[in-house]
C-alpha cells in the first residue's frame, strides 16, 4: 500500500494552559518563552474550531473533504462503540489550518550516541521530543543543538493528543488524507487517552501504533474491505520488517560508539553504516513487494536522531500486539492489561516487554491461551 510517512508523535501540550507559566519561573526565560509558544499556540488552535456540524453546512469546504469529515465522524463512532476508545467529545469540532502540519518536533542525540536528548515538563514528564507550532522557532532551536554538536531530526507533525486536558478536534488537513490514514491516525491519538506513562516516550508510542495497527485492520474486517485488508496487512509486514531492519542498524552503530576506536574513526564507520543502508534499502523494499512508503524517509541525510525517532513508534509494537492477542483480541481486557504493565517500576515494565516481544508464555497470559485469535496482527 502506498502511504506517505509523516511523522506525528504524539506531541503532548505541557500544561493545562497558560497559567501553568507559573511553574516555570525557576526554569528561567528561556522556559516562560518556550511554554508561552505552547500554551498560546494551542489556545490559537482552539479559538478556531467550530462544530463539525457548522463546517459541513458551511462554504469552507470541498465536496471531498466533506465526504471525508462525514467519514471522519463515523469512524469516530466506530472508535467509541466498537474499539472502547475513550473518545468523548473529542474530534466532534474542527479546526482549520494555514498549513498540512499542526507543530513540529525537534528531536537530538549525541553524534556518538543513541541515547536520545529527552525535556522534561509538568505534566507530560520526560519525553524525546520538543514541540513547537512554528517551524521557524522549531529549525532555530535544532540549529542551536546542532552547533553544539548533536545529531538532529525536525519532524512535522499531523495530530497531537492533550491527553484528556482538552477535547482534540479534528484539523483541516485530515480531511485530505486517504480513508485509511484517517482511520489510523484518530485511533493513534485516542489511544494515548486510554494510557499514558510518565518519562516513556517508547512504551507510549509503540502502545498507539500497536492500536492503530491492529484497529485498522479490524474496521476495514468489519466493513467487509477484503482487498484493503490485505493491502493494510501487507503494508504492515513492511513496516515491522523495516522497524526491524532499523533496529539492526542501531545495533551496528552502538558497538562502534561502545568501542575503543578513536571519536574520528567512531564518525568514519558511522558514515559507512549509513551509506551501507542506503545501498542495502532498495533490494530490502523489493523484497517486499516494493512498498515504498520509506523512500522519502531514506532520502532524507540519516543521523542517530532520526533513527531514533523513527523506534520510539516501533521499539515495543511486537510485544503489545502479543499482548493484544493474549487477552483473545478482547478490546477492554487489552487496554486493562496495559494498564496493569503500565503501572510496573521502568525497570520491571521493560523486561515484561522484553519476554512479551519474544512471545514468551509467561505473563500477561489470560487463561493460558495461545496466541489463536491474530488473524488481524
């Protein structure tokens, strides 16, 4: 399935509001002025939503994207009435951009390590990223990290979920994604609703693309969309056998940035690995039935940022959808399980997901059942 691959991490709004600027008044200028671009660019948002019901009869709006924002409300309702999302009043009003993006995220590692940069705020915790609604204010903070040496990847943003402190609405530029993308995206961001876990930008991300992943799947089942199916099924096979392949490639650079090597002999062979991935992607996307959804990703100049951003979706997507299929594919007693690993010590939650993504028995188990109900996964 063609898809293009744009990257939305859940860009979690780091106060309630603006009054949170109070908190940050330790954290100096710099921190009142990174929080006012956040709390006033998502008020902006706000301030021009209106009820999806006013925008389908208005004039603001093509035929198409009509036909897409009545789409948009029935797979909301699906979201709710089959998935047990906790959808709300959420995605009941829309908002309408200037733009195809709602933020940006600024994402950086060490240029010898892949230990991501991670920023830290009241609400959200530690994440990975760093979320501006300006692109100009999000390339200016990136170029301050890259003289100071960091890898850095600035990455567009389509959708963000405020975890419950606000009613996400839909944005304009849904309306001009394919069906499937629609679906996928909502059921993304309404997952983080049902859990969200402090300072764990993987487990958070992994747990989404795992929902998204699998309740696609299921609602084109539903509706009968056989030939959509196996092309979701199909595109999906390529992503984890990308994410794989990526994950592989980290493994590659962290022995050379573990070694004695000398730091211009570390950058040497961390050239040689990135243009050996370059040479080796073509053949590996032809082996799979030429998908090409990564070749703009590819093109782009690859740094330990990147490569990063791109496991935060990935990194824990096999052991939730193990965990899926434990629980018999039952929606409620999936979400419920999540929450129990969820409120694990880091440490103790990690290797639940390390034995979970190698399919151990043990664990999370519900009545012992095998893995018999994955025809979606």
């Amino acid at each position: 399935m063609r898809r293009i691959v744009k990257q939305r991490h859940a860009n979690i709004l780091m106060s309630a509001g603006l009054g949170a600027l109070v908190l940050l008044c330790l954290g100096g200028c710099e921190s009142i002025a990174y929080y006012w671009q956040a709390g006033s660019g998502h008020l902006a948002l706000l301030s021009r939503k209106q009820p999806v019901e006013a925008a389908l009869q208005g004039p603001g709006l093509t035929q198409q994207q009509r036909a897409r924002l009545l789409q948009a409300v029935d797979i909301r309702d699906y979201a709710e009435r089959v998935l047990g999302l906790p959808v709300g009043d959420n995605y009941h009003h829309l908002v309408q951009l200037q733009g195809d993006y709602v933020s940006w995220n600024v994402m950086a590692a060490g240029a010898l390590s892949l230990d991501p940069v991670q920023w830290c705020f009241p609400v959200a915790g530690c994440v990975r990223y760093r979320g501006y609604f300006k692109r100009q204010q999000a390339e200016e903070f990136a170029a301050r990290l890259r003289r100071e040496n960091y890898d850095v990847y600035v990455g567009p943003v389509a959708a963000y979920s405020t975890l419950g402190w606000f009613d996400d609405p839909l944005y304009s530029s849904f309306l001009d994604y394919e069906e499937v993308r629609l679906a996928g995206l909502l059921f993304h961001e309404l997952a983080h609703q049902v859990v969200y876990v402090r300072d764990d930008t993987s487990f958070n991300e992994s747990f989404a693309s795992a929902v998204e992943s699998l309740a696609v799947a299921q609602w084109l089942r539903d509706a009968g969309r056989g030939d959509e199916l196996q092309a979701w099924t199909d595109h999906k096979r390529w992503v984890a056998v990308f994410a794989a392949w990526l994950a592989e490639q980290r493994e590659v650079l962290q022995r050379v940035y573990l070694s004695d090597a000398s730091d211009d002999d570390k950058l040497a062979q961390k050239q040689a690995v990135f243009d050996a991935m370059r040479w080796a992607y073509p053949e590996l996307r032809q082996q799979h039935n030429g998908d090409n959804s990564y070749d703009g990703w590819m093109q782009q100049p690859l740094n330990n940022a990147r490569l990063l951003s791109m496991g935060n979706y990935n990194d824990w997507l096999v052991a939730f959808k193990v965990l899926y299929a434990r629980q018999e594919c039952d929606w409620p007693a999936f979400y419920e399980a999540v929450r129990q690993l969820a409120m694990e010590p880091a440490e103790l939650r990690s290797s639940s997901l390390q034995r979970l993504q190698r399919g151990d028995s043990s664990g999370f188990s519900r009545g012992g059942q095998a893995l018999g109900c994955s025809a979606l996964m």
